[in-house]
C-alpha cells in the first residue's frame, strides 16, 4: 500500500526557511545588478499599475497585458513582471496558471539561475496542490539543478517520490535510494536552522522535522523495513503526535510483522512437532518449544500494537480515519470474534 498523500511545508516554515513556494508567500529573485528603469512615461505607468494593484487575478491580468503590450518588448521590467504574475496566480490559487506562467518565465532569453530556481520552484508547489506527482517531480529536479541544496525542494520531493514508485524492483529500490537521500539532506540542512530558531519559530522546526522522519518511515515501509519504519515514525510522532498517517502506516508495520511472526510460528510449531513424532532429545524439544512460545508472543504483541496505532488514526480522524476504522474494525473482530467494546477502544483514543 503508498501513501495517498504526502506532507506539504506549512506557510510559516516557508518563511523562516526564506525559499520560494506557497501562495502569497513566493519571494521574488533578489534584485538585479543594474536596476530597471522605465523606457517611457506609459511603460512606467503600466509597470506600476501592475505593481500597485492588490487584487491577484487584477494583478496577473494587468501583468499579462504588460507583456503582451509590443512598446514594452524590451523593457527592463519583464522579469520582475513574470515574478509578479507567477505570485498573483499562486495567491488568487490558479495552479495551472501559476505552472504555465513559470514555463514562460524560465525560458526567457535574459533568466538567470534566480528568476528559474523561483519559476521552477512555485511551479512545483502549484503541482503539489494540483496532486499533479509528475509535476512536481520534474519541476523540483529543475530546481535542484539550479541548487542542490534547496530545502524547500529536498522536502517536498522526498516526500512525493515515495508516492508513485516505479513498478519494477530495480527502479523502485533507485527512487526510494534518492528519497532518503534528499530527506537526509534536509534533515541535516533544518537541524543548524532549528538549533538557531527562537522560541516562536522552533515550533515550525519541530514540525518539519517530524514530516522528514514520516517521510523516511514511509521510505522504509516501501523496502520493506518494518523495523527502521517504526523507528522513524515513532521520532516522527514525538514531533507531531496527531499525525493519523503515521499512526496507520505504524499499524501497517505492526500488522506486518505480526503476519510474518505467524508465518514463522507455524514453521516452529512444525518443527517442534515433527522432533517430538521423531523422539528428539528433550532440549531439543524444550528449545523448540520456546522458540514456538515466543513466536506466539510475538504475534500478540505486534498484534495488539497494530490494533492501538490503527485506533490512534481512526480517533484523530484525519485523512486516513476511514481506512483504519476499516482496518481496525476487522483486526479487533480477528482477536475478539466480536466488536463488542470498538466503540469505547475508539473514545479512549481520543483521549
């Protein structure tokens, strides 16, 4: 099973990092060496026009018109005015505006590395809220061609590979490879910025970093390693404890590892079964027999963990509580033949 879903960076980190990407939030590239100026009287008044307006779509459609206008074809304010249609479209939502209109951007003759690495940037945002995965998997490759060490990018794009992997194992195994890597990197990129951040922008530190470790939770659950991916989900829920989509994969993980325990139970009770038809010593036997017992533990503990974690995601109620209330609701009649007591499972939970 993947991740429907993957963390976005919440607005106010956006800001505490400084990098390009949600709506009303986009910075534009620093300003440039030689400052521009107006050619004429009515490319400075349609220039400003563009920049005093307040309303997004008023603004990007002034913006437009400004480079649609033939007189204003080598003016120095068309970079700045594509920085400004890119944000105006991102604030009024118009995701597919705001992809187009950082294409435009891009290829302009005279962009430099700021102008893309901020087209390219907002484009891969404007993707992710458009659940275009593709998209957002191209544009933020183009911004990490720009800047490797982009965290904004690392973030988004260690968390969206992991939601559509290739189908074949050698491809597969290259893409989650690449996700962990990114989420290293930004994980150590955030870590000196945490240790820096005061006590009003700590807070937003802690949540990043909790999203990071799900996001290598998740990366581990697609190996599969049922081990590292409870590690890293449970750091990730220290961080963010209303995390529902932790919570379930942690159930996943769990219900894992009790199906492989009962798996290797049934080999043990075989072979403590056939030692005893075959008259085996009786240590023989006895370490078969704890072997079995433990096995048999194994399951119910692993199995009692996966019915708490899938009763945390159903009580949150988040994006996931549906399937884990499904999830939940089987397990808990597996163990009890029965949902009597569900109910009163669930309101614990939330509690």
């Amino acid at each position: 099973m993947r991740r429907t879903g993957y963390p976005r960076v919440s607005l106010l980190l956006i800001l505490i990092l400084g990098v390009s990407a949600l709506p009303g939030f986009s910075q534009a590239p620093a300003a440039q060496a030689k400052a521009p100026a107006a050619k004429t009287q009515a490319e400075y008044d349609a220039y400003k026009a563009v920049y005093d307006e307040k309303d997004p779509k008023k603004k990007a459609e002034l913006g437009e018109k400004f480079l649609a206008n033939p007189a204003f074809k080598e003016s120095d304010f068309i970079p700045n005015t594509h920085t400004i249609i890119i944000t105006s479209y991102a604030n009024d939502k118009n995701w597919a505006k705001v992809m187009e209109a950082a294409d435009r951007a891009a290829v302009l003759p005279n962009a430099d590395n700021r102008l893309k690495g901020f087209a390219y940037g907002n484009a891969m945002i404007a993707a992710q809220n458009a659940n275009n995965v593709d998209k957002v998997l191209s544009y933020g490759d183009k911004v990490l061609v720009i800047d490797p060490n982009d965290l904004n990018t690392l973030i988004t794009l260690s968390a969206a590979i992991p939601a559509k992997l290739p189908a074949d194992d050698a491809g597969k195994k290259t893409a989650l490879d690449k996700a962990a890597d990114y989420a290293g990197k930004a994980l150590a990129g955030i870590a000196p910025l945490m240790a820096k951040a005061s006590a009003q922008e700590k807070p937003q530190f802690v949540q990043i970093d909790g999203q990071l470790h799900a996001t290598l939770g998740l990366i581990a659950y697609s190996r599969p390693d049922y081990q590292k991916s409870i590690q890293e989900y449970d750091t990730a829920i220290k961080s963010t404890p209303k995390d529902d989509v932790a919570h379930f994969y942690l159930a996943l993980d769990y219900q894992a590892l009790a199906a492989q325990a009962s798996k290797d139970y049934q080999a043990a009770l075989k072979a403590e079964n056939e030692a005893k038809a075959a008259k085996a010593e009786q240590p023989t036997i006895d370490e078969l027999a704890a072997k079995r017992g433990g096995l048999e533990d194994d399951i119910k503990k692993y199995r009692d963990k996966a019915l708490d974690e899938f009763g945390f995601a159903t009580a949150i109620g988040g994006p996931v509580a549906i399937q884990a209330k499904d999830a939940l609701t089987k397990l808990w009649t597996s163990k009890n033949d029965n949902t009597d007591g569900l109910d009163a499972f669930i309101a614990q939970k939330k509690q």
